[in-house]
C-alpha cells in the first residue's frame, strides 16, 4: 500500500482528519473541494 492511498484511507475514516484537512486547505488558499472530492474517490 502507498502512502497516498494510505492518508486518503486515513481522511475520509476521521472526521476530525477531514475538517482538519479542510481547514488548513484554507488556510493556505488550496482548493478544498477539489481535494475533499479526489479524497472521496476510490
């Protein structure tokens, strides 16, 4: 298993790890939709 497989596994099971990640997606002007839908997939 990857690491990128591993992490996305890792965000969408928290929810905490999820409002985390979109927080500092703000934070740094990075578009969180985009990220939270790829982390969403398969």
């Amino acid at each position: 298993m990857t690491r990128l497989s591993y992490f996305r596994r890792q965000i969408r099971k928290s929810p905490q790890a999820r409002a985390f990640f979109q927080k500092s997606c703000e934070e740094e002007d990075l578009p969180t939709f985009d990220l939270l839908q790829w982390l969403s997939g398969p």
